[in-house]
C-alpha cells in the first residue's frame, strides 16, 4: 500500500533496542547477557537498600525544630 506510514509496534521497538545492545559489545552475545545481568543484580541491589532504608527510616523519631 503505498503512500501509507510504517507503524512502528512494542515488538519493533524492542528488537531495536536489541540490536542497540548487541551492537554495543560487537555482536558477542555470552558478553551482552552478561553485562545485562550484572546491571539486573546491581538495580536489585539498590532496590533493596531502598527497601531497607525506609524500614530503619519509619523506625526513627522524627525531631520538630523550635
């Protein structure tokens, strides 16, 4: 059909971002998941010092100043 837009879907997108990725570390697949993994384990980390952080935090008496 000419004359009609390219529509760009989610699964688009996501295979781009793939590319993007892939294209990153030369195409070497093992070193790509790798690096997603340990950015996955480091965003698990501080979402779990987060966590831990507003527990200690409601555990806390709160000073009013003057």
């Amino acid at each position: 059909m000419a004359g009609q837009a390219a529509v760009t879907t989610g699964a688009d997108l996501v295979d781009e971002e793939v590319e993007a990725v892939l294209a990153e570390f030369d195409g070497d697949v093992r070193r790509a998941i790798r690096a997603l993994l340990d950015d996955l384990a480091a965003l698990a980390e501080d979402r779990a010092e987060g966590r831990n952080f507003l527990r200690a935090y409601g555990h806390l008496e709160l000073v009013k100043l003057p």
